[in-house]
C-alpha cells in the first residue's frame, strides 16, 4: 500500500510539474491572467455583443429574434487550409439580457434562443431553465420588477409563456437592458475552434429604458499588436431591424478556467493495480493457509471470514487512498501555482469531498478485488479481471473512446474526483481529461460501491454453499473407552 500512494502521488506531482499554461494577449505571451470568477465563486466566461441601454427601477424589454445564423470553423480538408462554414452550434445565444453592469462576472439574467436546445432562461453562469423547444423564430420577453427577474417566450407575440423567474439579491436602482448575441467555440479533437452567431432582432419593445442604443464587445480579446480585436462581434440597422454578430459564451468555464484539482489523481488508476495485486495475494495467502490437510476450511464460518477480511481490506484501502489524495491535491496545487498556471477556483468542502471520496473509491476498488480473488481463486485471473473492470475503461475514457464505459463500469467511482461540475449547458469534449463525467460523484462512486458488494456477497454465497458438513461425532460401543 506504501507503494500505491508512492505511485499515485508521484504521477500527480510529475503532471503538476509538467503543466505550463501561456496566453496570448495585447502584450505578447506569457503567463495566463487568473480566471474570472461568477457570482458563486465558479470560474467562467463571459464575452458576448452586447446592444443595449440603462434601465432605472422596473421595466423590460420584449423583441423578436426572426434569425439565427453563424460560422463555425470545422476541421480542415485540406491541412493548413481553414475550414469555415455556415450554421451554429447547438449552445450558441441570442436574446434578452439584463445585468447589473458591463463588467465581466457581474450577476445577470437571460432569456434566449439557442442552436438548437430551444428556449433557455440562464442567470449567473452556471443557472440554466429550459423552456420550449423551438429552433425557429420565437418572441422573448425579459421584465425587471425589484430583484426579481421573469422570462417570456411567445409564438406570435400576443400568447405568452413564463420560461423561469429568479432573483437577484442587491441590484442597483439602474442596470443595463438589451439585445445580446454570443457563440461558444466549435467543439472537437477535444477543443474549441472558431465560431460565431449572428442573430436578426425586430419588433423590438423597451419599457423604462431610456437613452440612445449603446454598443459593447464585451470581454473581446486583442491581437498580438494590442490593437486589433480577435474576431470581433458588431451590430447593423437595418430599418427597425438590429442585426447581432457575437461570439463568445456567457455560462461556466471548462477548460478556459484553468487547471483542475482531479487531473493531479489521474495517475491513480495506475497506481490502483498495486492495490489490486496487494489483495488479491492477500486473500490468497490466508486462504491457504486456512486450508487444513483435508482441504476442509480450518475456519468455523467461511463467509464471516471472508466479510472480516472485507473490512480490513477496505480500512487499510481507504487510509491508503485518503493518505494519496491528501497528500497529491494541496503539493500539487501548490506546484501548479508556483508555476504561474491558472487554477480552476475550488471550495475546501469540495477538496475534502475528493480526498474522503478518492478513499472510498479505493476502498470499494479494493473490496471488488478482494471478492472476484474469492469467487475465481487464481491470482492472475482476479487482478485481469479487475484491472479490466476499473483501469482498462478509465484510461479508454480518458482517451475519449468509450466516456459511456463510466456509466456501466466500476470505472464509474472516478467521478467522485471530479473537482468542478459537469454543466449541462456547456459542450465540452467526452473525456474526463476536460472535466466530463456522464455522472455526478456520488452516483458514480455507487456504481462502484454496487459492483464490489455484488462481487463480495455471491463469493461468501458461493463459500456458504461449498463447505461440507462434517459427519457427527459417533461414540463406541458400550464399556469401551472410544
């Protein structure tokens, strides 16, 4: 066990000390700014057009968007050439937007048209509400009355559906209420390339604003010169048409908000094979030496021996895998930062949460090996086995082959490491390398918990039904000593 946390926590520190993250910005490359932070403390995104003008107190704007196009560069035909086409891609925005200033991460609220998830009503980065699944033109509505913010959507402008209502504590008398329009990258090989939406308001109502229309690029990079934008977005009138171009996204971070904590715990499905080998030779050992020369179990019950031995496996485990943990996430965190890498913000409770987590995981890893060394007795096939069930599908997983296998696999507990949530309103690749679980922590670390108590009970099951029973104790015949 010495050895596995050895293993695992040398993997992690030798990832820490590896990564270099660089930015291009007006200034040249060097080190990455930290990431923008959300009103909850999450890392995120926030650049998109913005047409828009200051509302005072109570009032809203409601508007037609009567299209919806883009561009999105997809991967090239001919290498070296840049592939770019028409359409958008399926988290791309165009809506209503009201928030509390134009400087990034502030709180706002949002009800749009998107690509191709319908209707959606998104508050603070990480808050998404669906409403109804339209993908052609579709009237919004956006009121403001207090804190409280309600979305509206309509098929004709005259019948209209609530999408959501939300609050937002501590809004200032005046905010800033409009038309907005942003893109998310094209997402494939695992990253983002190019994309941009543009979007065809009309019709357009504004209720309590007041002022000339203003225009923002907000959050719109520079080029190496320090001048020139990095494909910027725009707006065109059009009698009383406005025509949106952004890109961008308004929601959480993925890879843009730095390095994560559970990518320094990647080399612990490695180290988990000595765990295996360990108790798989562990289990062996005892159950031969419990073996009398009868071959009958020297043990008066099997299976609460075996449970008993369960129990130390899985202690010994845990501390070992708590012991890895604890130790790889705080140094490797600490290399990460003194290497100048942007890291993705993360909560104490949400650190322990992995740590004790990365433990349990361990542990019913452990109790898995532990009950297929019992049900098969051959060393070699019970660690093939389960190096099969929780290595092999992790590392396809990680690959971006087969994400489906953490949902069926005793590879599925690897989600109780993951340190930043998978949002269901942001694409990213099918890889736990850039943070994808198809399930939540605690769901995938039952997956593994379910496959180790099946294993273990249909092996003291299996040993309940295999021990003989003795015959009784007969004793002589009358006057004779036996």
């Amino acid at each position: 066990m010495a050895a596995y946390v050895l293993v695992t926590v040398s993997l992690g520190l030798l990832i820490a000390g590896g990564a270099r993250s660089s930015c291009v910005t007006g200034k040249g490359e060097g080190p990455c700014p930290p990431p923008l932070v959300g009103p909850d403390g999450t890392a995120v995104r926030d650049k998109y057009y913005f047409v828009h003008q200051p509302l005072k107190g109570s009032g809203g704007i409601t508007a037609r968007v009567s299209d919806m196009t883009g561009q999105m560069r997809l991967p090239d035909v001919v290498p070296g050439v840049r592939n770019v086409k028409e359409g958008v891609v399926p988290w791309a925005k165009a809506g209503l937007l009201i928030r509390r200033s134009l400087t990034q991460g502030t709180p706002y609220a949002a009800v749009m048209l998107t690509g191709d998830h319908g209707v959606r009503m998104q508050y603070n980065f990480i808050h998404d509400v669906p409403g109804g699944s339209h993908n052609g033109p579709q009237w919004l509505r956006l009121i403001r009355s207090g804190d409280t913010i309600t979305g509206y959507e309509s098929d004709d402008g005259a019948t209209w559906t609530t999408v959501g209502a939300v609050t937002l504590p501590g809004l200032p008398e005046t905010v800033e209420i409009g038309l907005f329009v942003t893109s998310p990258g094209a997402l494939w090989d695992m990253a983002e390339a190019f994309a941009q939406a543009t979007a065809t308001f009309e019709q357009i109502r504004l209720q309590g604003a007041y002022g000339s229309w203003r225009r923002d690029d907000v959050g719109v990079t520079m080029e190496s010169d320090g001048t020139t934008p990095h494909h910027p977005g725009g707006v065109v009138a059009s009698g009383d048409k406005l025509i949106v171009t952004g890109g961008g996204d308004i929601g959480p971070a993925t890879a843009e908000g730095g390095l994560r904590a559970d990518l320094l715990l990647i080399g612990g499905a490695v180290g988990m094979i000595v765990v295996f080998v360990v108790t798989v030779t562990f289990f062996l050992a005892e159950h031969r030496r419990g073996l009398t020369g009868t071959g009958l179990p020297a043990e008066p019950s099997p299976a609460r021996s075996l449970a008993a031995k369960a129990v130390v496996v899985g202690a010994v485990a845990f501390v070992a895998g708590l012991l890895a943990s604890g130790v790889v996430i705080p140094v490797g965190l600490a290399v990460l930062r003194a290497n100048q890498n942007p890291i993705q913000p993360i909560t104490l409770t949400t650190e322990l949460r992995v740590m004790v987590g990365y433990g349990a995981l361990t542990a019913a890893a452990a109790v898995l090996a532990l009950g297929l060394a019992a049900l098969v007795k051959q060393a070699i096939v019970a660690i093939v086995l389960v190096v099969a069930l929780v290595v092999v599908p992790y590392l396809l997983a990680i690959s971006g082959l087969a994400p489906w296998l953490l949902m069926i696999t005793p590879a599925a507990g690897f989600a109780i490491t993951q340190s930043i949530p998978t949002f269901a309103h942001v694409d990213v690749g099918r890889s736990p390398l850039v943070g994808y679980y198809p399930l939540p922590p605690s769901a995938g670390l039952a997956v593994t918990c379910g496959y180790a108590a099946l294993a273990l009970g249909a092996a003291i099951a299996v040993r309940r039904r295999a021990v003989p029973r003795r015959p009784p104790a007969t004793s002589g015949p009358a006057g004779s000593s036996g």
